[in-house]
C-alpha cells in the first residue's frame, strides 16, 4: 500500500530525518525541521541514484507519482533521469533573459541608477516577452526584427533602436562567456526593418522672444524651486538631466564653479560649468530652500530622488509655451546668441559639452579655456538680464584666450 494525503499531512517531524516508502523507489523525507521533500531512489548502470522533484505541498502526493512514472519510463528507454534534468536545467540557465541577467549584472557597474533602470525596464517590458525564454544560442534575426517591429507599432521608434542595441550586448557577453556563437543583432541595420523618421530639433524661441519668456518665469505661480530651476537652466544652458540630478557637493561657489562628474554627463567625462553672479545669486537663494539636503531639486514625495526630468516641460506648458520651447531649447538659443556676439566657437561647445571627447583628452578637454569661459558665462547672464528688461542690446565681441 502507498502513502495517502493523510498520513502524509499528519507525519511529524523528529530528531533525525524520516523516510516514508510509497513504493518503488518513491518516498517522502521528513526532515527534523518539519519540511517534507519528495525523494526517490534508482540505479543506473549498476550505480545507485537518486532524483528530487519537489516540496510537499507543492508538489501534490498525486504529481510526485506522475513525475516518478516518467523517471521509471525513461529507465525502461536506458536513459538517465539525472542527465536529462541536468540538460533541461542548462537550457534554462542558458535562456536569453537569464544571460542578460547576467549581462546586466556585469554592464551596471558605474552607471547611473536612473539610466541602468531605465534599460532593465526596457528588457522586461519589450524584450523579454518576445524572445526571454528562447535558448539565447537560437535566437534567430527574424525573430528580432519581429520585436523591434513592434516596439515602433507603438510609436516609439527610438526605443525600438535601443532594445536592438541591448540585444546586440547582450548577445556579445553571450559570445564571450560561450553561452552562444554569433550575434543576430548584427545580422541587420535598424534602417533595414524600421520606417525612417525626420530628425526633430527641441522646439525653441527664437532670441527675440527671450524678454516676454524671462518674465514669465519671474512670475510663475508654481513652486519657488520650479522657477529657480528654470532660471538656472537660462543661466548655465545645461541638459535638463544634468540640472535636476545636481547635488550641492558638486557645486564650488567660492570658486564659481560648478564640477559635474562623468556619471551625470552624456559624454560620460566631467564638465565644468563657470557660474556667473546672478548663477551665484539664484543658487545662493536656492540654498535657504534645499541646502539641507543633497539634491538641489529634491522631489516632493522622496526627498533624495530629484524632481521629474518634465518639470521644467511642463512649467513652460503652463506658461503657454507649449510646442515653442523646451528645457533644452535655452542651449540653441544661447549657442545662436553667443556666436551673434562673437565670442569663439570652440568655447561655446565646449560649455555645451558638444566638443568631442575620447579616452585620451577626456580628463584635458572639460577644464579647457576656463577663464575665457568664464567671461562667455558672465556675459551671457548679462544678456539675460538685459533682454528681461528689454535694453538694447549692443553686440560685443568675445574675447579670445
């Protein structure tokens, strides 16, 4: 007679482990600390083996048999069992999700915590539904191309290109750690599969529009940090990321200068940005409010995440400047008035960080032309207060280093 659901339910633990036989080869391990493990026992080519296939409740007196049924059968065929749970064990470890798993694991070092979970999010959301549990050694190029086609079904048509791009770095680390041979990702251009988008500029003023815009931040009813954001963001035309993620460790006010590290910048190498004196000013207002704190724009709700990267969008939306300007549209404005003015070309991408950077200048090219650099800010926010009052403004022309 086998065990019944009963015996098994009243069976009690003791001071050493108890087997309990339902018969041919199929018993039920009572352990001292009360779990009870479906075991069972077999040989194979004259060695004794043996087989788990689970925790009792879990798996079910009636499921125990059934798996144990399929152990004998596959015996009887002169098949190990143990072979076969190794083989079906490896498949799954070696499934592309649990290689980018992996790959994750490994890439986010040194990343930001923001941008790392936005490419985890990315995988789960889009990836991983299509192809996570697929062997990452047979992922096949049509296959992607069906996902990223469907990425841009929605309408994002960026996201598509960037799921393919943490394909294709998902499949190297695969290569690399001999999980798989090639990489599908490379098998196509995203121009092949995906339709062609007009490249769309940040919407923008044009200059002469600065004055009715500047005093419409004076004004805004919002928040007090909202509009001293706003105002920063016209002062030192940094990135909206760059501006909402600052942290007051960065900042050197004695020295008038503020020290973005490499991990907040897109470049990925540090920035220096000179800060004028309404900059010192607006900081130096803003430190009464947030100084506290490690975070110059600190979210309402969570005091050390910052403020959302659409604030500032959705300030200048309530300002009636919906579709006309962006956060980002102060750095076109002050690349345009800056050359107007004559200050060098040269300094103005470097401050806007557009200057291209490699491993070897990296550390060399953020703190060039600081003192010219310097001049060009300064200048700038003069010209900001000049427009807010809407003075003439007499062209000069920048000074050369």
């Amino acid at each position: 007679m086998g065990l019944t659901d009963t015996q098994i339910r009243n069976s009690k633990a003791d001071v050493r482990p108890r087997k309990l036989a339902d018969g041919r080869g199929l018993y039920l391990l009572v352990t001292p600390t009360g779990g009870k493990l479906w075991r069972a026992k077999y040989r194979y080519k004259g060695k004794e083996k043996k087989v788990s296939y689970g925790k009792y409740p879990d798996v079910s007196l009636v499921t125990a048999r059934k798996r144990h049924a399929e152990t004998l059968s596959l015996l009887a065929e002169g098949v190990d069992p143990m072979a076969i749970k190794k083989v079906e064990k490896a498949e799954k470890r070696e499934t592309f999700e649990a290689i980018a798993r992996e790959w994750y694991e490994h890439w986010k070092v040194g990343k930001s915590e923001r941008h790392s979970g936005y490419v985890w999010r990315r995988l789960e959301a889009d990836v991983f539904p299509r192809v996570g549990m697929r062997p990452v050694a047979e992922v096949e190029a049509p296959e992607l191309v069906e996902m990223v086609k469907a990425i841009e079904g929605r309408g994002v048509h960026d996201i598509a290109k960037r799921a393919l791009e943490t394909c294709g770095q998902v499949f190297r680390y695969a290569i690399a750690h001999g999980y798989a041979k090639r990489n599908p990702a490379t098998d196509f251009k995203p121009r092949d599969v995906l339709r062609s988008v007009p490249k769309k500029n940040y919407a923008r003023l044009d200059a002469k529009e600065l004055p009715d815009l500047l005093r419409s931040i004076e004004i805004y009813p919002g928040t007090p940090e909202t509009r001293l954001a706003m105002k920063l963001m016209a002062h030192t035309f940094v990135r909206t990321g760059e501006l909402i993620g600052a942290r007051w460790e960065e900042l050197d006010l004695e020295e008038r200068r503020w020290n973005i590290p490499a991990e907040r910048m897109k470049m990925k190498t540090p920035h220096i940005v000179p800060l004028s004196s309404q900059a010192i000013e607006l900081l130096e207002t803003l430190k009464i409010r947030t100084g506290k704190g490690a975070l110059l724009f600190p979210g309402d709700r969570d005091r050390n995440k910052p403020i959302s990267n659409n604030t500032i969008l959705k300030a200048l939306e309530r300002m009636d400047y919906k579709h006309r300007m962006t956060g980002h549209g102060f750095r076109g404005i002050a690349s345009t008035v800056l050359h107007e003015l004559g200050f060098e070309h040269e300094h103005i991408e470097l401050q806007l960080a557009h200057a291209p950077r490699n491993a070897v200048s990296a550390a060399y090219n953020h703190a060039r032309y600081l003192e010219p650099r310097a001049r060009m800010m300064q200048r700038w926010s003069e010209y900001l207060e000049e427009m807010q009052r809407k003075v003439k403004v007499v062209p000069i022309r920048g000074e050369v280093a």
